[in-house]
C-alpha cells in the first residue's frame, strides 16, 4: 500500500484535523496569545497528528503488503486467510473476521456439493452395475443363437454397453476418487483384450486388425486402459472408409518410455479440427455427419492425465488416424 493511497482515503479526517488545528490557532490568536504560544501550539497539533497518521499508516501497509504478497504466492486465492494473522487495528479485524465467516460459508458450500456429488456418482455407478447384468444376459442369449442377426445384435449389445462404460468413466474422470490401481502389465494383453471385448463391431465391419507388439510392459491401471483402447477402437469402426478397413497398434519403446501408436485407414481428422479433438463435447467436422457426443476422447485425455500417460493424435484426411499414447518409464511409472 502507497501512502499516497493511504492519504487519500484519510483526505476528510485530514482536512478535519488542519480546521481544528487552524481554529484552536484563531481562538488562541483571540485572547492574545503570543506568537511563540502559536508556535508551540501549532507544533504539538502538527506533530502529533504527523505521527498518528505515519502509525496507522505502519500497521496497515504491514497488512495489507502482506495480504497482497501472499496472494500473489498462492495458487488458490482463498487460502490467503489461514496464512495470516489477525491484526490489531479494527478495520483489519473486521475484514479479517468477515474473510473467515466467507471461508467457513464457502467450506460448507463445498462439502455439500460433495456429498450431493458423492451420492450421485454411487447411484450412477450403482445403476450402471445393474444395467450391465441384462446386457450381459442378452449377450449369453444371442450366444446360444448363433447367425448374422444375431451378430448384429451383438454388436449393438456392444455400443450400448460402450456407452454405458463412457458413462461410468466420465463420472470417474471429472470426480476423481482414486478409482485406479497402477500396476506394472503387458501392453500386448491389454491390447488384445479390447480387441476380445470389440471383436463384434470389427468382425461385422470387416476390419482387419494388426497388433506389433512385444514384451514391452507399462505402469498402468488395466482397466482404464482397455477403456481407453476400446474409444479407439470404436472411433475407428464409426468413422470407418470404404474399403481396407484396418487397425494396426504398434509399440516401440523410446529409453525408458513406452509409446503405443494405434493407427486406423478412416475417414481422418480436417487440420482445423485436429487441435481440438480431446476438448469436451467437441464434435468437429467428421462428428456432424454421425451421430456423435465428443465425449469419448475428451474421457481418454482426463484419464490419460490422471494415469500420468499422454495422449496425442495425427491424422490425414482420407488416408488415416493416428492415437499416441505414451507410458513413463518404469520408475516414474511406479511413482505415479
């Protein structure tokens, strides 16, 4: 705090101060006092009010500094309270003592958003347990049904119960709960189970798919992975070209990094649009002619973040599609 600020904000009490000094000066005039009265009079009044100002001055520009350098410091503003101490003066307690009544107000807000927050995500979770046991029925029925039809239903069977997991992982992706487990796995298993759990939807659409990978072994949690890999792999079939349908996950391994590339032969990305494909609900160009949320590479990227992996894309229109995943070495990985 400049003491031009300060001075500004006492300019009436100020002014009040040189207009008593100034009458108490006229009426000590008005029964004859002297001029060296005058003089002492004056200089005792100027003084005094002089050093009551340059103290009050002192105190508050301690705190008020104080309050705006640790603001500065702190990532989370509200946090500024606990960092200091209440001062003396009662400007400074009454703002002190209102800033912890927003605190105490603003935390209390929080936890029942959290709890409201928390019940929901256990009943969502809890109706998307239930959902899945009759679609795990259906399936089993349509299994002793072999046939093209019953294919079909199966595949379909497959999107809903994607789309139920995209539901269960966003809910894990913007409340995160420590839902995860790392572990050290091999990336060809899990690879190879999303491809298991996906085989419907790439056997109907005549996908052919290709998997060059070796021992290579990732810090990962295994099922948000396989989730991970099955929203790939439902992008490639649902944005599918013509003809040479194809999938082909390659692993290669950078020193202590472990980068996975899934490339598919679709439709591609625009370069426009390319930037922007991980925002939420960001549909783009390809995403206008289907009917798409832009929300499963949106729950890849949080995932992807919350895991420590990172997650990029590359495309060319008309050509292919690129999804890079890259995994931390073995000892920031068992860090994480």
């Amino acid at each position: 705090m400049k003491i031009w600020d300060y001075l500004k904000g006492y300019a009436v009490p100020a002014a009040l101060w040189l207009a008593a000094g100034c009458l108490a000066e006229g009426v000590l005039l008005l029964f004859g006092g002297t001029a060296a009265e005058l003089v002492f009079v004056g200089g005792i009044l100027f003084g005094a009010g002089i050093l009551a100002f340059l103290y009050d001055y002192r105190r508050k520009a301690a705190f008020y500094n104080r309050l705006w350098e640790r603001l500065d410091s702190l990532e989370e503003k509200y946090l500024v309270v606990e960092m200091l101490k209440e001062p003396q003066f009662l400007e400074g307690r009454l703002l002190y003592q209102s800033y912890m009544e927003i605190l105490k107000s603003m935390n209390d807000a929080i936890a029942r958003h959290e709890r409201v927050n928390g019940e929901f995500r256990q009943y969502a979770e809890a109706w998307i347990h239930e959902i899945k046991i009759p679609i795990a029925s259906a399936r089993l029925i349509l299994h002793n049904s072999p046939g093209e039809i019953s294919r079909k239903l199966k595949e379909q069977l497959t999107r809903i119960d994607g789309d139920v997991e995209q539901v269960l992982y966003y809910i894990r992706s913007e409340v995160p709960q420590n839902d995860y487990s790392i572990g050290r796995h091999s990336l060809r298993e899990i690879v190879e189970e999303a491809v298991r759990e996906n085989k419907d939807s790439l056997i109907l659409n005549r996908f052919s798919v290709n998997i060059e990978i070796g021992a290579e072994a990732v810090y990962t949690d295994r099922k948000w992975l396989s989730f991970v890999l099955g929203q790939i792999i439902s992008n490639a079939v649902k944005y599918a070209g013509e003809a040479g349908r194809r999938i082909c996950f390659r692993a290669e391994k950078d020193g202590t990094c472990v980068r996975l590339q899934a490339e598919d032969s679709g439709i591609g990305i625009v370069p426009e649009d390319l930037p922007r494909i991980f925002e939420k609900s960001f549909t783009g160009n390809n995403g206008r002619q289907t009917v798409a949320t832009g929300m499963g590479l949106y729950i890849c990227r949080k995932l992807c973040e919350e895991l420590g992996h990172r997650i990029a894309a590359e495309s060319e229109p008309g050509r292919y599609t690129r999804i890079i995943l890259e995994f931390a070495g073995e000892r920031d990985g068992a860090e994480s």
